[in-house]
C-alpha cells in the first residue's frame, strides 16, 4: 500500500480523536446504544448508517453532549468529555432541522457562535466574510433564512458550524431535506469542504449512497449495535453479514449448507435434486453448517444459451424486467421458486434486447463473486 | 339566490350599525351636548331636529375635562395601573407558559385546560375571591402575622397593591395562552443549536427563546393591558378611595352625578387612548399571521 | 426526550396555585359556620340553607340564566352568520366597516358598551329590562361567536364545500350538508362562550338593566360592594361547581369523540381479510 493512501485506522501508534469505550445509553428501558466501542480518527470523512431507530443520531447527540451516556467512556483527543457541557465542547453540529435562527440574518447566524467566544469584531467580520466565501453565500449575507432557497439554508447552516472551527464537526442528515440532484452536488462540495478545511467530519445519514459518496469510513448500525465498520469498498464487497449486505446496495441472498471442498472452496447444497454451488470464502465453514450466499445483481450474467465452464449456472425464466434507463434488471424464478436477480448494462438500444418475459434464461456466476456469510 | 345572500349580510350588518355604530354616535354627539336638568339630562336631543343638533355642538365637556385635573390624574393613573399589572403579569405569567411548553406531551392538554378553566369562571367571583384573602383580618394577614414578617396587619385591599394583585389574577389566562403558543412553535433544535454554538442555558433563553417568543409577549401584554385601562370592577371592589381609574370615574360620573355628557365625554377620550394600542395590536396579529404563512 | 427542570415544575406549581388557591380558599369559607368570614368556627351548610331562601338572589338568577340563554342564541345565529359573510361572503359594499364593527366590541372597554347602549335604548324610548339586556348582552357576544367560527371557517378545505355543489347541492344544501356539520363544534363552543359572557356580565347589564330586572352579577356586586359575605360565599361556590363540572364533562366528551375518531380511522385503515 502507497503510503499517500489515508488510512490512519489501519496504523496502531495512531492515536484516535474520538473514542467510544463500551457506551450504553437507555432512555427508560429502551437501550438507545448497546456497549458500543467505536474509534474514529482525525481528518476523517466518517459515516453512521443505519435505519431510523438504530441509535446513530443519539451517537451524534452524545458527541455534541445532549446527552450524556449512561455507562461507559466518551474520548475527545484523549479526555472524557462527559462533564463538558455542549457549550464548552470544541465540537459543533448542523442541525437536521438546519435550526437557523429566523430572527437572525445568515450573517449574524454565522457569526452568532464566534460573538460567543468573545472574539473582536475584525476578527468576527474576517471570519464571517471567508465562510461567505466558503459557500458561495457572500450575496446573501444581509437575508434572512426564509428569504432564501432550501439548498442555501443548508450552506447557512454548514458555515455556521464551521465558523468555530470545530475539532469536530457532526452532521446529522445533512442533505436529507435536498432533492436529488441538488444532494448529489452538495456531496461532492461536503468532501470539498472537509477535504480543504481539514475538518474532522461525523455524518449521521439513512442514505447508504450518500454515505457510500462521502465517507472514508463507514459504520453500519442496527438497534444500538455497530455490525461492521470499514471503508465503503469493504462494505460493499465484503460485508460480514446478511444485514450489512442487504443494507448497502441490492443483494440476493441463497441459504445453503456448506461442504468443504479444498483450500478455501466450499459447495453449497441449496436446494433438493439441483447440483451444488461453488463459492470461495476466506473464513472456515464446517461440514455441513447453514450459510447464505450473498450475491449483487450486477455479478450474475443472464444469456439465452448455457454458458460453457461456468461454475455456477442455473436454468429459469424471466419474471419481469426493470429497465433503469442505463441497467436492466432482470429477475428470474428458478425452479425451486426461488427469484433471483441479475443486472446487465445496457450496451444496445432497447429494441434489440433478445431476452423478454418469460422466456427460459441461464444465469451464471463465478465462485468468486459471492460472499459466503455465517449469518 | 342574491336575495338570500343580501339577507345573510343584511341582518348581522344592521344589526351591528343599530346596536353598536348609532350609539356609539350617539356618546359621540352627547359628549358635544349641554348639561341638563331634564329627562333625558341634555340638550339638545334628537327629537330638536338634525339643524339644532349640529348648530349646538359644544366642547364645553372637553373644555371642562381639560380643566379639572380629577380627569388628567384619572387618565394617567389608569394608565399607570395598566402598564405595571401588565408588567407583573408578563413576569407571572411567561414563567408558567415556558413550564407547560416544556412540560411532557401528555400534560400538555390538562394544563392547557387548568389554565382556561378559571376564564370561564365568573369575573366577579374570581375579584371577590381576594377581597377575603387580602383584608386586613384577611388569610394572607394571618399568615404574615404568623411568620413574624408584621406585627400589625398590613392595608392591602382597598390599596393600588390589591388591583394589580387582582388585575394579574384575573388577566393571567390571556397573558399565558400566546405565549405558549408562540412557545410551543418553537422548535428545540434552536435552542441546541445555541448551545451547541457556545451559549450558556441562560444566553440562549435570552438570545434565542425570548426573540422567537416576542409575538406572544406583545400579543399577551396587548390583551391584558387594553381591557385593564378601562378596567371597572377590580378598582371598585379591590382599589381605594385614592385608586383612581377611569372606569370607576366614568361610572361614577353616569351613576351618581348623573352628569350624560361628561360621562360620553370621558368615554370619547378613553376611546381615542385605546386606539393606539389597539392599532399596534392589530398590526402585530397582523405580522405574525404573514410570518406564518 | 424532554427534561423537567426544577425551574419548571416550580414556576407551575406556583402559577398554578395562584390561579386557583383564592378560588379553593372562597369554596372551603362557605362551609363556615362563623358570620365572621375570616374566622373559621366549624363545618356548616347554612349559608346555602339561607341562599335558598333569599327569594332576590333566585330571582336574579332566573333573570340571568332567561337572558343568558335568549341573547347567546340568537347571538350564535348572527355570529355564525355574520362568519360566514366574512370568510366566504366575497366584496360587497361596507365589508371593511363590517369586519370593524365585529372586531371592535372585542377591544372596547365596557363601560362604554354600557353607556352607548343605554343612550340608545333612552333615545329611542325602549324601556330598561330583559329585553334590553338582550339585546345589549346579543350584540357583543356576538362578535365573539363571530371570531371563534371564523377561525374553524378559514381553517377548513373549501374544496368540500365545492364538492358538494359540484354533486348537484344548492348552496343552503351545501351549507347545512356539509359546512355546518364540519364547523358545528366551532358553533358550539360559541354558544358556551356566549353564554358565559353573557352570565359574567356585570357592567353592561348594569347600564342597560331597569328597575324591573336584576341580573344575579348586580345582585352580587351590590352586596360584595359592602364587603364579604357567606351567603355570596355560598353563591359562588354553587357556581364554581356549575362551571368545574361543566368543563371537565365537556373535555371528557370531546376527548372521548377524539378517541372514537381515532378508533375509527384505524379500523378503516386495517386491511379486511
């Protein structure tokens, strides 16, 4: 690995900026976070994903200190800071809401935190002007936030944040309010942004595109539990479990049992009177233990015809097409009833696609393509 | 179909021009009539015909109320007395608004109800209620003698003190409903979001809760201190010989001095010190509406 | 995720034993025994014994609650009326001044309500009694009446009324059909509105009462002017009952209707098998 590659997690004398030490948080009975330990690094572009409910914005919430865990150890560069009030934290945060002050202009939204620090005025208009700046709101200054677009309150409200110059900056689904072609630009000047002030960015989102698009790191969560914690790529092509693989991006998932059949290659038996599976998988199965083959769409091939030496080929009929414009997705019933779906870019015009409803297909793949997951 | 329609504005509208323009006109002209010892006791009246009417005007009444400082002292202390219990109110009143904004949901509409239930009690009986409580032989005598704070029972009704008292306990519901509900609106984050960007608890209450809540507080402060100036009951039955308050004056001129066109006189100018505030109002409901929408 | 603070829960409790001690305080003296109001000698129901007797005090009751009744019923017809032309009525000649003359009694002292009635009623001839009084307490409750169902009007989806037209309604079909049934709690709170006014009413009843009815809040205000007394303690009490009951039954009902609503909305949604 080059050594220009950002990867502080993967070096142990690197020291991380926040450190979530065995953290549980309940409200009542309801456990919010469940003896969570998690580390993220300075400068990182860091993503909490997960449904609604999964307890990644009382993360968020903890780290700006409205709430205060009700076991375990909360780090900021090294100090606990569960005795700061949110005040006092060097950290800041851009509302879902945005929560601009509608009696204040965008100008004095910005410069509402740095007044508080008790900075001089030069120094307040300096900083004010260069967040203007930052994003592209200098015509706007003298507005007030109903005076102007949804897109520029969400820059309003990132330079806001960002005016403090926090350690640390939390973002709590911060395009979430956008359409979509606006969030899609948006993301690109967030990394912009993060990339240029140097800013240690936490993003709370239930977009796993948004998170995928932005972050060096992703967390997946579910019910107050991080499952997995790695780079988008990882994430994608090496999820640890059913739940992530099925969170990020589209899956089909085969449940099987596993049999060893040399270094690393198993066959899968996963249905009555049909011939086995191959996969690959690095991590042990035993003789005869349940697994689940967890394939993306886009790795299967369909044809009319049977593909010759491919290891895994299975014969079905198509059940209805997905025409995306730029893909076609294709599900297909296999014997067992079982519906699978495969992915094709679409290289020609639509007239001369030569596969249609029901029509008798092969779907193929390799034994790579898969992962093999415990559960 | 135009007949029904002429008829369902016809009838609240004339009904409105009779029973609230005309005699309004009426105090309007009589403040501009002679005294007299007669049934009904001025001149001239409408039976002398429109010419006379308008060849008698006469601000002699004006002139007189000018005069007699009774009047400008009534006036004044009116005022007084609105702004202070208005003052009072709002520091009552903002603190229990703010405790039922923040309170739990479910109590919410309880509160909600505890506050209004006591608006549709009778006026009366609620400023008779302190009449027995601030007496000199009164509960809350008894209780400061047995404190120790005195030793002699302390004049509280019959005082300037026990109006106001009685002013804040009487308007305090429409003190605390907009209020509430502009507390209401108010969305959490903000307050976070002040925090978050460096301020006390404190601080943001000042800078953020209190501007965001400024429509409610002049709304509120409006309805309690427009019917506190021409307030009649509570200086009549809590106030003093020396509470003087413009009602109580207008009253007493009508009632016992059986003086007409002093009295509509006296309504006239209290009318036209009404106006300002209640223009101010108006504007104020005026712009929150447009800021809602 | 809301936390009570100390500041909170004192500043209402405080609050609210100051909107309602006074009250409790007058309901627990008009068991007593004592004459002497401020002294307490013992549990008694005599003051109320003797408020049954007190053939003046009935009278004015009767004579309130005729006037309360008549002047907030007609009052809600004009109000609902007078809503309606507001909100749906379209331009026609003097609507400025209408929304004025509905919007003013609202803000005017009344006292001079009182004295400009009076006036009237002395110059056209018309005697002092109830049925001066009703017309007095109509004409301001109305307004009332006015503002309150004004606001449910404006809150709700013209389209409705539109709808029924549409399928063939004449306008006063449209009106009885479908307006009045969505505003009718709106209505109904105006008509309690303007009945309590209407029973609350000291100085405007004053003005336009005559010597041949006496509405039960002159009555008091007459004997309270001398001082405290058990009797009126006794008075009051019967009608705090009145109005404690009252809400809290009217609360109950309309939370109950809430649930039902609910109840229904959910059974609706829940898929049939």
């Amino acid at each position: 690995m080059s050594p220009t590659v950002f990867a502080p997690w993967n070096n142990p004398d690197e020291k991380p900026l926040i450190r979530f030490k065995n953290v549980t948080k309940k409200f009542g009975e309801f456990v919010a976070i469940d003896d969570l330990s998690l580390d993220i690094y300075a400068q990182e572009f860091f993503a909490l994903l997960g449904p609604s409910g999964c307890g990644k914005t009382t993360m968020m919430r903890m780290l700006a200190g409205f709430e205060n865990p009700t076991s375990g150890r909360i780090e900021l560069a090294g100090q606990d800071i569960a005795p700061v009030p949110p005040n006092k934290r060097a950290v800041n945060m851009m509302f879902q809401s945005y929560a601009l002050f509608p009696h204040l202009s965008i100008w004095d939204n910005i410069a509402f935190g740095l007044r508080r620090d008790k900075m001089s005025k030069d120094a307040i208009e300096a900083r004010v002007a260069e967040m203007l700046k930052l994003t592209r709101l200098e015509k706007f200054a003298r507005r007030k936030p109903h005076q102007i677009s949804g897109g520029q309150r969400q820059r309003v409200a990132l330079a806001r944040s960002l005016a403090k110059a926090p350690k640390l900056l939390l973002l709590d689904e911060p395009l979430g309010a956008l359409d979509k072609k606006l969030r899609q630009d948006t993301q690109f000047e967030l990394m912009d942004i993060q990339e240029s002030t140097g800013t240690t960015f936490v993003i709370v989102t239930h977009d796993q595109e948004e998170a995928m698009t932005v972050a060096s790191r992703v967390a997946v969560m579910d019910e107050g539990r991080v499952i997995q914690v790695a780079t988008p790529a990882e994430i994608y092509e090496a999820p640890n479990s059913v739940y992530v693989a099925d969170f990020i991006g589209d899956v089909n998932i085969i449940k099987a049992s596993t049999k060893a059949i040399g270094q690393d290659q198993y066959h899968l038996n996963w249905i009555e009177g049909q011939p086995p599976l191959t996969a690959t998988s690095a991590l042990p199965f035993s003789e005869g233990q349940q697994a689940h083959l967890a394939i993306r769409p886009e790795k299967i091939k369909i044809s009319t015809d049977r593909p010759e030496d491919a290891p895994n080929a299975l014969q079905g009929k198509v059940l209805d097409i997905a025409y995306l414009g730029n893909l076609s997705t294709y599900h297909v019933e296999l014997p067992g009833g079982q519906v699978i779906k495969a992915q094709t870019a679409n290289t020609r015009r639509i007239a001369r696609r030569d596969i249609t409803w029901e029509d008798p297909v092969w779907i193929s793949w390799s034994a790579t393509a898969g992962v093999l997951l415990a559960q | 179909m135009n007949m029904r329609r002429f008829a369902l504005i016809a009838v609240p509208y004339f009904w409105l021009l009779a029973l609230f323009l005309v005699p309004f006109l009426i105090v309007f002209k009589i403040s501009l009539s002679d005294t007299a010892l007669a049934i009904p006791p001025y001149t001239p009246t409408i039976k002398d015909g429109i010419s006379a009417l308008i060849a008698q005007l006469d601000f002699e009444n004006f002139t007189f109320l000018a005069s007699d400082d009774l009047y400008w002292k009534a006036y004044l202390s009116s005022l007084r007395i609105a702004v202070i219990s208005t003052a009072f109110t709002l520091l009552v009143g903002y603190p229990i608004a703010y405790g039922m904004a923040r309170a739990p949901e479910e109590w919410r509409a309880t509160l909600m109800m505890l506050v209004i239930l006591p608006f549709w009690t009778s006026f009366l009986i609620r400023v008779y209620a302190w009449m027995g409580i601030l007496s000199n032989e009164g509960l809350l005598n008894q209780l400061l003698m047995w404190v120790g704070v005195t030793a002699e029972p302390l004049q509280i009704l019959n005082t300037n003190t026990a109006v106001y008292i009685g002013i804040v306990y009487t308007y305090l519901p429409f003190m605390i409903l907009p209020i509430y509900a502009a507390l209401d609106r108010l969305d959490e984050s903000l307050n976070e979001a002040a925090e978050d960007l460096g301020c006390s608890r404190l601080q943001a209450f000042w800078l953020v809760t209190i501007p965001l809540s400024r429509n409610g507080i002049v709304a509120g402060s409006f309805l309690v201190f427009i019917p506190a100036l021409g307030e009649f009951v509570i200086p009549s039955l809590l106030g003093g010989s020396g509470t003087l308050m413009i009602g109580k004056v207008l009253w007493e001129e009508f009632f016992n001095n059986r003086d007409w066109p002093v009295a509509s006189a006296v309504a006239v100018i209290l009318l036209l010190i009404l106006i300002i505030p209640i223009i101010l109002f108006q504007r104020n409901q005026q712009k929150q509406a447009e800021a809602e929408q | 995720m809301k936390r009570m603070t100390w500041f909170n829960v004192t500043s209402l409790t405080l609050g609210f034993a100051f909107l309602y001690l006074p009250m409790i305080i007058l309901v627990i003296y008009s068991f007593n025994a004592s004459k002497l109001v401020t002294v307490w000698a013992g549990f008694s129901t005599r003051w109320y014994g003797e408020l049954l007797q007190n053939e003046a005090f009935l009278n004015a009751a009767w004579v309130t609650i005729k006037v309360a009744v008549i002047s907030s019923s007609i009052a809600t017809v004009l109000g609902t009326m007078a809503a309606y032309v507001l909100v749906r009525g379209g331009r026609f000649m003097g609507r400025t001044l209408f929304s004025g003359m509905i919007y003013a009694p609202l803000v005017m002292p009344e006292v001079i309500t009182g004295l400009s009635l009076l006036l009237l009623f002395i110059g056209i001839g018309l005697d002092r009694g109830v049925l001066t009084i009703v017309l007095a307490h109509t004409t301001f409750s109305m307004c009332y009446v006015s503002v309150v169902v004004s606001s449910r009007l404006v809150s709700f989806d013209r389209s409705l009324e539109e709808a029924a037209l549409d399928l063939g309604s004449s306008p006063w079909e449209a009106f009885r059909l479908v307006t009045l049934p969505i505003i009718a709690p709106a209505v109904i709170s105006g008509w309690l509105l303007a009945f309590t006014l209407s029973l609350d009413d000291l100085v405007i009843a004053s003005f336009t009462a005559g010597p041949s009815a006496t509405t039960l809040p002159i009555k008091i205000f007459s004997a309270v002017r001398l001082g405290v007394s058990p009797e009126i303690n006794a008075l009051s009490t019967i009608m705090i009952a009145i109005v404690t009951v009252g809400v809290i039954t009217a609360s109950l009902v309309s939370k109950r209707s809430s649930l039902r609503a609910q109840e229904e909305t959910r059974a609706a949604e829940r898929p049939t098998t």
